[in-house]
C-alpha cells in the first residue's frame, strides 16, 4: 500500500496534514486500542510509523515520490549511491 493511502492524505499534502493524519491513523491502530486483534494491530501500526516516517522527511519523501511507482509495483529500486534498496519499507533503509 502507498504511504499517502496508508495515512489517507493527498500527495501534495503539507506537514501539519501528515502529522494530522499520521496523529489520526496510530491511535486507531494502536495494539491497545485493538485487543485481541495485537499482532495485526503491531503490523499495521509500525507501516503507519514508516509511511509517517518517510513522508515527514523532505529528502525522503522526494525520494518515494521519485520512485513510487517502482515500489507499488514491487521492483527492487536504486538509491543514490547506486546500491539496491530495500522495497518493502517504500523507503532507502
């Protein structure tokens, strides 16, 4: 899933919107709101801490914009220094 869909924001969203969404999406998901459902609640809490991750970062998020489209499709990407980076994140590791 793409980080904007993850935190329900446009692309052009600014940082108070993804701060916002993220604030937002981490407290529905959070494991002590989902008992009895913790493990799928961990899982989707630390993809909602990467996708707010990566997007409150300016060069970051330049760089999943870049490459966004690679990653959806599951395409294993270059960073800057030429080296394979991980996909599963959405970001450079």
């Amino acid at each position: 899933m793409c980080h904007y869909e993850r935190l329900d924001i446009d692309r052009y969203a600014d940082d108070a919107i993804i701060k916002k969404a993220y604030r937002k999406a981490a407290l529905k998901c959070h494991p002590d709101k989902n008992v009895g459902n913790e493990d799928a609640a961990v899982e989707e809490f630390r993809a909602v801490q990467d996708a707010y991750d990566c997007l409150s970062d300016p060069n970051e998020r330049k760089w999943y914009d870049d490459h966004r489209e690679a990653i959806l499709r599951g395409q294993d990407v270059n960073n800057d220094e030429g080296l394979e980076s991980e996909v599963s994140q959405g970001c450079r590791t």
